[in-house]
C-alpha cells in the first residue's frame, strides 16, 4: 500500500476566523461538539494545547480512553496529535488541522488523517475505515460551529435595545403553558408505586366575613402536576444535583431549538427520536452551539384537554412519543442541550419503564444535570430556532420539581 493511500484529508473555507476557529480545535473540551463521526465522548476542560508535548485525554464515546500526544502546533495555525491508549507508545497514527488566513474573517482549514507511521498491522483495518467523507462530516460541523459564533456575536457599537424589541411587535410573546385545574391530567403510575396530587384551589376569604375587601384561595399540588420543571434531584441518578431552587437563571431563559415529529406521531402515538434526527436537525438548521433547550415537538397537546387520550393508558401501561434510549444519552452528553420539554405528560415515552435503562429519559438527563419540562402546548407557534424559551419555576428550596409558567420569544419574522 503506498503512503498516498494512507493519507486522508478535507478541506473547506470557513466564513470564520482562523483564531476562532483555533480555539475550537485547540480546546479538547469543544472537540465532541464538531466531531462528525461520533467518536469522541468527552475531554476534561483546562487542557487547551498550547505546544508540542502537551498531552491531553478524550474520552470516546465508546469508553475509551485516549492519552493524545501533540506533535505538531503554531498558534491558530496548526495542530496535530498521536493518539494512544493510556501509558502506552502510540502506535502511529497522526492527526493534523491546519488553517491558513484569508483575508480577516476567512480561513481555509485541512484536516489530515496520516497512518504513514503505523506498523502494527491488526490496527489497519480500523486505519483504512477512517475515509475523507469521515473528516469531511468533522469540517463540516466545525465549519457551522465556527460560522455560527462568529455572525452572532454583537456587532461592534449595535447596542441591543429590549424596550424596543418588545414594544415594536418585533418580537411577540407567547404562553406555553397548561392551565392549572383539578381537571389537568397529570401522571398515573401503576401499584404499588404513589402518584402525584391533582392541583386543588380552596376558598380563604371572598369578600365575606372572612375578608371583607379581598379575595384569595390557597392551593395544592404536586410538584409533578401540570406543566413543570423537573429538576435533576428528581432522579437517582441525579439525587445529589440541583433541586429546583439551585437552578441558575440564565438557564431558564435560553434558545429553544424545535424538533418537529408530529407527522410521525401522527401515525405511531409510541414514536421514538433517535439520534439521527436530531443529527438530520443539526444538518438542516445548523450545529446547536449554544446552550439551548431541546422541545420536542409531537401534537401530542391537541389531546391536552381530554385525560384519557392525553395520558393515553392501556393494559400494558401508556402510550406516548418519546425519545429512544440512545436519543436520551445524545441529549445527556450533548455539551449544549439545557434540557429537554415535551408535550407529554413526562419527559419519557410512555413505554419507557421497559427501556434500558428504564426511563432513559429521566435516568440520563437528570444525571447528567439536565432538566426536563413537560405538558408544553401552542408549540406549532415556534420557528425551528429563533425563538427563546423562558421556563419560570417556582424556587422551592429541596424541591425536586415545581409547576412552571413557560413563556416563548419569537421574532415575528420567523
Ligand atoms: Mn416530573
């Protein structure tokens, strides 16, 4: 085989630059968030390369774990590495970015897979599989990450102007939310396990000899019941996490990125998302590179009204969309997916109490400090991006989820 043969690259101009798109390479931590191929799972933050000899470990998203020795590096010019397996020689194989300004804000990129050096033959298999297409799908995603940060940054002396926004009808405000009655549907569980309480409103004073002038009523409900925000506290998985209350605000008030399934649902009310989808979602509408929150979008809430079809209970427990186990660990680990709302009744499909794990949903999710946020409606009024998602829970301190007021921005251009 001749070394042409073990030498694989991509290239493309990028609308972005080379500095910024530098520290997208150079940072392992911002690695996974353009590496097309799925293999790289995460990289402890506080690694950023800064010369030949730095060593700095990724996770891969099968387990693994990589010592990556840098070999090759000129600040936002060029960078390559030799992974190995921990404490041991790597066995040869190169991997190599490198940018080249043209003019301020474009930059040629190239990324590089050399296997010139490698000698151990049980490893050429796997070497040869590695293919242009596969870089390709890396400098591409790169590319939309790096575009993206780059035509959303302020403009220079643009100053934003809220007042305006709001006040000019450029933006409308919409309510997301579900009613809070002693009718809204809320989660049924099989025995022996407890369910949640219904939301009950009871007379104090109305304006009567218990409050001459004034009317007010006290309330009930579980913390589960209507629309609400579940936080990672809720799960096993997430128990020493976040209770409601610790969530941090800028956390509530983020971009929503919208997932529309409802003709599928339409068909198959036990849909599930996979990762596909919402990788076919970032090719269609752009890498998702800011912290966002993730709503599906099924129709489910055209039931919302009607408990036995919302909750939708059979024999064999409820059916409702939902996302597939392997969707629940892409959302976990994406690095910039806050959360995860829904039309249902909870973040899970209603069938995933036989997944593995049961209720990846919640398992993976809350685990992973994430959130969830259930029985949203109006959302056919939201662009696929654009729009930002205000989820206002009430800060109950140990609470593990609270009923929620959610609010949507939308440009009314969109
Ligand atoms: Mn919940």
């Amino acid at each position: 085989m001749s070394d042409d043969e073990r030498i694989v690259t991509a290239s493309r101009v990028m609308a972005a630059p080379a500095a910024d798109i530098f520290e997208l390479i150079a940072d392992p931590a911002r690695q996974p968030e353009w590496d097309g191929n799925d293999n790289l799972g995460h990289a402890p933050p506080g690694q950023r390369v800064r010369s030949v000899g730095d060593v700095f470990t990724m996770a891969l998203t099968k387990g693994a774990v990589r010592e990556n020795h840098v070999v090759e590096f000129e600040e936002g010019r060029r960078i390559a590495w030799n992974p190995a397996p921990p404490d041991e020689a790597p066995p040869g194989h190169l991997w190599r970015w490198e940018l080249e300004p043209d003019g301020d804000h474009t930059t040629l990129v190239t990324h590089t897979y050399d296997w010139t050096h490698l000698t151990d033959e049980r490893r050429f298999d796997r070497a040869r599989s590695t293919t242009a297409a596969n870089l390709q799908a890396s400098v591409d995603r790169l590319a939309a990450l790096a575009e993206a940060s780059t035509s959303r940054a302020p403009q220079q002396g643009a100053r934003m102007d809220l007042t305006a926004a709001l006040t000019s009808g450029a933006v409308r405000v919409l309510d997301l939310t579900a009613p809070l009655t002693p009718q809204t549907p809320i989660l049924e569980l099989p025995a022996p396990w407890v369910n949640t309480v219904p939301f009950e409103l009871t007379e104090v004073a109305h304006f009567d000899e218990r409050g001459p002038a004034w009317h007010c009523n006290v309330f009930t409900t579980g913390e589960h019941t209507g629309t609400h925000l579940d936080a990672p506290k809720h799960w096993i998985t997430g128990k020493d996490g976040e209770d409601v209350s610790q969530i941090p605000p800028e956390k509530l008030v983020a971009p929503a990125v919208v997932v529309d399934v409802s003709d599928r649902v339409a068909l198959n009310p036990d849909f599930l998302l996979e990762p596909a989808d919402l990788r076919s979602w970032e090719a269609e509408h752009g890498a998702i590179v800011e912290p966002s929150w993730l709503v599906l979008r099924t129709g489910w809430a055209a039931r919302a009204d009607d408990a036995p079809a919302f909750l939708n209970n059979a024999e064999d427990g409820p059916h409702t969309p939902g996302l597939s186990t392997a969707a629940a660990r892409f959302v976990a680990e994406h690095p910039n997916i806050i959360g995860l709302a829904v039309e249902t009744v909870g973040t899970d499909a209603g069938q995933a109490g036989t997944f593995d794990p049961p209720y990846p949903g919640h398992n993976l999710l809350l685990g992973a400090g994430k959130y969830g946020l259930t029985q949203l409606r109006n959302l056919e009024t939201l662009p696929a991006r654009g729009a930002i998602l205000i989820a206002a829970p009430l800060p109950i301190v140990g609470g593990t989820a609270s009923p929620a007021r959610v609010l949507a921005l939308v440009p009314t251009d969109s």
